[in-house]
C-alpha cells in the first residue's frame, strides 16, 4: 500500500506503518444506503486492515452501535431513508464524545453547506462524494491518530503508571461529584483502603524492582477480584482503595476479608520467586459527609488493623 500510494512524506510513512499494525483491531462502522458506496469505502478500507460492518441506514446503524462494543469510527452518509446522517450523528452523540468515537460524514450532495453542518451536529470530518482514495485515507488516518491521542493522554492523566489500574485523581474526579446525590439518595457507598504489610522489608531484602512487580501483581489481582463491578484504585505507593457503589460497610467488609484471605494463601510470583504477601484494609461507609472524611474515616480503620497485628480488616 505505501508503494502504491506514492507522493507522501517519510512522517507520514511513519504514522501509515504505526496504524497498518493497529487496525486489525479497529472497528469502523460504514453507514449508507447506496450498496456500491457501501462497497467501496468497505474496500478502501480493508486496503488499510481495517474491521469493516455495514448499515444499509441510520436505524440499522444505532442497531449495531447497541450491539458491537468498540466501534472506533463511524462512516455516514447524509442521504438516507428512515434516519438521515444528521439524525444518526445527533443520536450518537448522545452516548459517545468526540473523543470516544470519531465520525466522518459522506455526501454526493451539492448542498455547499453540508461539510459544515455535519461538523456543527458532531461529526469530525468530511468528505465529498466522489473522492479521491487518498484523500480518504488521509482523513481516517487524521481522525484516528488524533483519537488515540486523546485516548493516551486521557490514559496519562488517569491510570497508574506502574500498575496500570485508576490514579488517585481518577478516583477523586469520578466521585466527588457524585457524591452530593449519593448522600441525598441515601445510596449506599463504602470504599476499601488497602496497605501492603511490611512492603519496606519487600524492597529491603529482593530490591525495588521486585517491589515493583509486587505492585503489579497485586493491582491486577485486586482488578481481577473487583475490578468488573468497583473501581480499583492506587491511591500512591503501595497503598490501594476500592470503591463499593451499593454496598453497605459490612458487605464490603465480606468481599475485603474475602480477598485479604485469598492474597495470604497464595502467594505471589515473581522473578525471583514467590514471596507471602499481606494487607492490612480499612473499610468506610459514607454517612452524609465528604469523600475526604470518607477517606479520613478508612485511613483510621486502616490504621487499627496495622496496630491490631496486620493481615485484617477493621471497619
Ligand atoms: P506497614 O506494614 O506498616 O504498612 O509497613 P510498610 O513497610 O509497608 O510501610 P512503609 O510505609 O514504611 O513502607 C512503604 C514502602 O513502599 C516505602 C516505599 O519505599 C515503598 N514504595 C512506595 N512506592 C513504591 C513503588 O512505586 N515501588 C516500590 N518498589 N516501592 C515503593
Ligand atoms: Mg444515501
Ligand atoms: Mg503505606
Ligand atoms: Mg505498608
């Protein structure tokens, strides 16, 4: 393909080869009602690798945007029986963000009018029928590479360096703002402070690199245990929290013990063999107050079950 599309810059080559590799897993949705424009841009695109699915119209299109996950750019046209491209992109913009899916509108249309209203309903791009290929692969490759930009930087401000589970400011921005409607509704909410027992020791004896994959070892089994219904977060060093949307104190608690005695039966792999692990957890429940009482609240059971002896939950 590079061969063939010749007249580009050594960048752009770059930025070609990155995505050729990647697009295997890219799925784009192709929304148009005429079958050989449907055709076409299905194999403009599967020139570049992409995972093309069709709609023959709008409705059929939210039909599958209810049913596939992950759908990383929308392709529409304008014309269209039952839901036009304009009513599709409204509708999908209600549910997904510019930056989680990007859409580009398509029309033969000779309305001059068109490329502009497409953008001011939320599509991204557009592009007029007939183009040229190049010109439209030169517009997916625009639009993509800025949402995996913004998906990247979105994914530095949010998750844990090392072990790849939600930051503390990840935590904080998702629940504070909840917080004054969780309170009202009396909506049961605790959350699960968890400290390493004795991790200086860890570092001590095998180094801190193994310290390392001890911290990641342990995020990921804290993601596998909650990680499907709660957010799992590092809250800094080798101390985690988890929050428990609907659970009261002492279900939480259930679920904590639960993994606390899991953690101290199975011991943890890593290169240089397997080490015995324990955690000390504080469990919270909110009362009417703010989070950082919340927090304050846990951090002091927390702190009871390191006095208490460690490898314990105290609420
Ligand atoms: P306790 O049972 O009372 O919690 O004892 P502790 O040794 O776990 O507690 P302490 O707070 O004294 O030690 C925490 C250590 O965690 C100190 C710090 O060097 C280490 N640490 C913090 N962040 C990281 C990290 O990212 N990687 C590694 N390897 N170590 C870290
Ligand atoms: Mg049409
Ligand atoms: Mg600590
Ligand atoms: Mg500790």
């Amino acid at each position: 393909y590079i061969l063939k599309e010749n007249r580009f810059s050594y960048e752009y080559a770059v930025r070609l080869v990155k995505r050729l590799q990647r697009n295997k897993h890219v799925k784009v949705l192709v929304a148009d009602d005429s079958v050989v424009s449907r055709k076409f841009v299905r194999s403009l695109l599967e020139q570049h690798l992409y995972q093309v699915i069709e709609a023959d119209d709008g409705l059929s299109a939210l039909d599958v945007l209810n049913t596939q996950e992950d759908i990383q750019l929308l392709i529409t046209d304008y014309n269209m029986p039952g839901l036009d491209g304009f009513g599709l992109i409204l509708k999908v913009r209600e549910r997904f963000t510019r930056e989680e899916m990007a859409i580009i509108g398509l029309s033969s249309d000779d309305d001059q009018s068109l490329s502009a209203r497409f953008i001011k309903n939320g599509a991204n791009d557009f592009l007029k029928k007939p183009f040229v290929h190049e010109e439209f692969h030169c517009r997916v490759l625009n639009t993509l590479d800025s949402l995996d930009m913004v998906r990247r930087l979105w994914e530095q401000a949010n998750l844990d360096y090392l072990t790849e589970v939600y930051n503390r400011r990840y935590f904080f921005s998702r629940f504070e703002p909840q917080l004054s409607t969780l309170n009202q509704k009396q909506t049961a909410f605790s959350v699960g402070l968890l400290d390493i027992d004795f991790f200086k020791k860890v570092n001590d004896t095998y180094g801190h690199d193994i310290g390392d994959e001890v911290l990641i070892e342990f995020a990921q089994r804290l993601k596998q245990f909650f990680g499907q219904h709660f957010v799992v977060a590092r809250f800094g060093g080798e101390e985690f929290v988890v929050a428990f949307k609907g659970l009261n104190g002492s279900k939480a608690f259930t679920l904590l013990d639960k993994f606390r005695a899991n953690l101290a039966a199975s011991p943890i792999k890593t290169s240089d063999g397997e080490l015995n692990i324990t955690t000390s957890i504080g469990v919270a429940s909110l009362t009417g107050d703010s989070l950082d009482n919340l927090i304050q609240r846990a951090d002091k059971a927390l702190y009871d079950a390191k006095e208490s002896g460690r490898n314990l939950v105290c609420i």
